[in-house]
C-alpha cells in the first residue's frame, strides 16, 4: 500500500505518519504507520485524557507506550476493530515480546453458542466470536504486515 506521509515519526524517526483532522472537533489523529502507534491532540502527557485512555486500555499498551516531549503527546500501540470482521492488537508482557496480532471473526454454531450467553439476555447467545486462538502472528517490527493483512480481512468483506 503507497502511501502519502505527513509527519516524521517520534518513534521511528522516519517520515510515516499520517495525521488526519476531524473538522468538527478539530482534534488530529496521528499514525505511524511503520510502528503502528497512534495517538491525538487530546493525549497530552499528563493529561485528563491520557488517564481515561489508561485505564481502558491493556496493561501492556500502558508499559509499551511512548512518551514524546517534543509535541508533548502520549503514542499507544493501535487497536483497529471492524465489528464483523476482526481485530488487529497488540500482545505480549512487555516491549521485549510484544507481537502484533489480526484475528478473525469466527461463526459459533450448535451447542458451542451455549459456551457465550449474552448478559443480561437469558437464553440468548452470541453467534459470532474474535477467534484468538488462531490469530495471525507478527513481529512488533511488522505492523506493516499485519495491517496489510488485516485490510485484507476488511475488504473481503466489504469489497
């Protein structure tokens, strides 16, 4: 995928980012597309945001973050979701073993939907679930990859 790049990245230092500003809000989005770490106007170190942001987010997105205190902003790694199709994250423990996976939506058929009940919906399942199990794997040095893969996903779905 060729892309056009506004940005250099903190984290890179390569010219990979693409920033994209919402008119309404006039809050921009950045994204480095060679790390796959993002962030927004809003997550200003030591800001409100940031720890709202912190306190939904995976522990390991909280010990791999980036600090940039040229711009000031906190950069987490990316967490895309298509409902219906799938999910590219992040996982591992720490930096050292942090991997990028993209996992599918999987179909829950016969008894297995008992195995998913929705809350607060008695007798009333999922029919659908994240297939972990048989994620795809790459190397954190692969975001590329991996989101090349999961747009791969995407468009088979809505081609």
């Amino acid at each position: 995928m060729k892309l056009d790049y506004d940005a250099k990245s903190p984290i890179t230092g390569n010219e990979c980012v693409i920033i994209e500003a919402d008119v309404k809000t006039n809050i921009n989005s950045y994204m480095c597309m060679e790390s796959g770490y993002t962030t927004t106007d809003e997550f200003k170190i030591d800001s409100d945001h940031v720890k709202v942001y912190e306190a939904q987010v995976t522990d390991l997105m909280n010990k791999v973050k980036y600090s940039d205190e040229e711009l000031g902003l906190v950069w987490y790694p990316a967490f895309l979701n298509v409902p219906g199709v799938g999910m590219l994250y992040c996982s591992g423990t720490d930096k050292k073993d942090m991997i990028w996976e993209v996992a599918d939506i999987i179909d829950i058929e016969g008894d297995e939907k008992l195995k998913y009940p929705i809350p607060g919906k008695k007798g009333e399942y999922f029919t659908s679930r994240l297939d972990t199990e048989n994620s795809k794997k790459f190397d954190s040095s692969e975001f590329a990859e991996a989101l090349d893969y999961y747009y791969s996903l995407v468009s088979k779905v809505y081609a």
